[in-house]
C-alpha cells in the first residue's frame, strides 16, 4: 500500500504529464498543421441535376456546367446565367468542359468532340474531331494558343488554337488519365496508366523527364511557370517534382492509402496545392512539407447520399472556391497560420 507522501508524488507526476500533454496538443494545433471546417463565406445554386462536369475559372468570376443535356455559364459576382444555356445537341453528353485562364472562351466534349466557344457570347467557333481516338482529358494554355487532347490509346494531340494546326505524338503505352499545361503551353505534363508521368515539349513531341509510379497516374498537375509538378498514382505515389532537375521535392502526407483527385491547382507563389475530390473533399496542402493546412467539407443537399468537388481555384491569396456535382459555388477563406 502507498504511503500518502508516494500518493502525492504519484499525483503531482499525474498533474505534470497531463500538462505537458495538454500543451503538446495545443502547440500541435497551432503548428503548420493547421486542419479547419469552418463555414463557407458563399454558397450559390446552379443546378438541380447532377453535373457530369464542371469548372470554374481562374479568377473565379464563372463556373461552367454540363448536367449532360444542357451546358450553362454563370456569373457568379453577379449569381446569375450569362446567357441562356446550351441545349442543342451539341450539348449533349458533354463530360469535359473548361474555361481560359483570359476568359476569353470556354470549351465542351463529348470525348470525341471538342467545341470551342466565345465567353462572352456564347458563339461557337470552331470544332475539332478526335476521329477515332477517345479523348480522357484536356488543358488550355493561359495564352489561348495551344489546347492538349490526352488519348485513351496513350496519344496527345496539340492543337494551335489560332491556326488550327494539330499535332499528334505517341507519348505513352496506355491511356492517359490527366494532363496539364505551363501557362506559355510550351511544356506538358501527363499521367498514364503505363505508370508514368512524363514532360515534354508541345512543339517537338520530345519527352524532358520521365517520372515513375508505382501503379497507374490518375492525376498531375503543373505550375505555371512549370518549375513544380505533381503527380498522384493509384495506390500511395504522391509526389512534388522539381521539373528543371527532375528530383523529388516533397511527398503528400497522409494516412489514407487511396486519394483521387477529380481537380488540383498550384497557388501562383507555389506555395500550396488546392484538392477537390470525392465526399465533398476540399483541401489544401503546403508544398514544402506536404502537410494538409486546411480541409473544407463543401455542401451535399440532404437527400443526396454524396457529392464530389469537380472544380477548384484559388481567387486571390486569402480566398478559394469550389464547384460540386451538384452545381453548388461556394468560396471559402484560408486560415492564417496560429
């Protein structure tokens, strides 16, 4: 039995870890680790159906949806269609669509289409045919010149916007899943199911660096000055490249063994990776370390059993915003660090 001077000690030795405990976990919470789910500053409705794409541009004045039988824009400053909706049927089955980074036009596919619009009138200007290729994903430069079409046979085409011309390079064994472009389109970066994610040039088809995975690549994206990269396997490959020497530069972190990101996008300081995924899955992560800095849970209408972020952008340095499949714009602040 313990004598009453051994209990005190006992206790006082309690006292201490428990508050040395405490102040870990108020310091780890207050660290770069910073996770939140505070209230979205605006949330807007765009749709009542289910999108089967959507974007939103790159200052996050609108957001683009396809529901399959209809393609909208909306002005969200204003909360409200630019002009009628698309219901032709050149709007139908549309499953990829995207905004330039001028704003200058948006484009649609149906995987073996892609029809380039005028934002601002909604006037169709061209029509480019995959033939018979199928088309997986597609990236626009910021300038408006060059347009990339990632192939299931492991293909890419570069179109020259304003001059119609079209290359088309053999760049993977197998289908290429996610691809992205440098803002002058002069570089590449695409993902494959051969397990590789690759950089090359857009004028000469020459591959720059090579990157391998474990499993398949799902998703890549590419900074805009193409100094970073990142790229995203199947399993547990989540990798920062520095693209000039091709050298890792930091890995995600994160306990979950399978990520899918339906959308990334590089902050302009590269400082961090903005996320959108399924489960209304917002998140942000900072580079150098690869640490989640944030997570948002966006908004799921009550009947519905889950909903998926198909767009996200960073507004400006303090603010994002993402788009659902459930045509739900909302914008969110970003924590500043404790």
């Amino acid at each position: 039995m313990m004598t009453a001077p051994c209990l005190n000690r006992l206790n006082k030795y309690i006292q201490k870890t428990i508050l040395a405990l405490l102040s870990l976990i108020f310091i780890a919470g207050c660290s770069d680790n910073t996770l939140v789910d505070s209230p979205a500053v605006t949330t807007q409705y765009y749709s009542e159906k289910l999108l089967k794409s959507a974007d939103i541009s790159n200052d996050g004045r609108y957001s683009l949806l396809s529901d399959n039988q209809q393609v909208c824009l909306w002005d969200n400053t204003k909360n409200q269609l630019v002009y009628n909706c698309i219901a032709s049927l050149e709007a139908q089955l549309i499953e990829l669509v995207g905004i330039s980074k001028s704003n200058k036009y948006f484009y649609t596919s149906n995987r073996v289409n892609v029809h380039l619009y005028q934002l601002d009138t909604g006037r169709l200007i061209t029509v480019w045919s995959a033939g018979d290729n199928i088309i997986n994903d597609i990236a626009m430069s910021a300038d408006d010149a060059t347009m990339i079409l990632g192939f299931r046979n492991g293909q890419v085409s570069v179109i020259g916007v304003h001059d119609n011309k079209i290359n088309t390079f053999d760049i993977h064994r197998l289908d290429i899943n996610s691809v992205s472009l440098s803002d002058d389109g002069q570089l590449a970066f695409t993902g494959s199911s051969d397990k590789a994610a690759k950089l090359w040039h857009t004028q000469t088809g020459e591959i720059k660096k090579v990157f391998t995975h474990k499993m398949r690549v799902n998703h890549v994206a590419i900074s805009p000055d193409a100094k970073l990269a990142f790229s995203l396997d199947a399993i547990d490959n989540r990798y920062f490249w520095l693209l000039p020497s091709g050298q890792l530069f930091s890995e995600l972190q994160s306990s979950v063994r399978f990520i899918e990101f339906n959308q990334s996008q590089f902050s302009s300081d590269k400082q961090w990776l903005l996320t959108g995924g399924p489960r209304q899955s917002l998140r942000l992560w900072r580079l150098t370390t690869g640490k989640l800095y944030a997570k948002w849970e966006t908004y799921k209408p009550p009947e519905k059993i889950r909903s998926s972020v198909l767009s996200v952008t960073f507004i400006n340095n303090y603010t994002v915003a993402s788009l659902s499949s459930d045509g739900v714009f909302q914008t969110w602040q970003i924590p500043t660090a404790h």
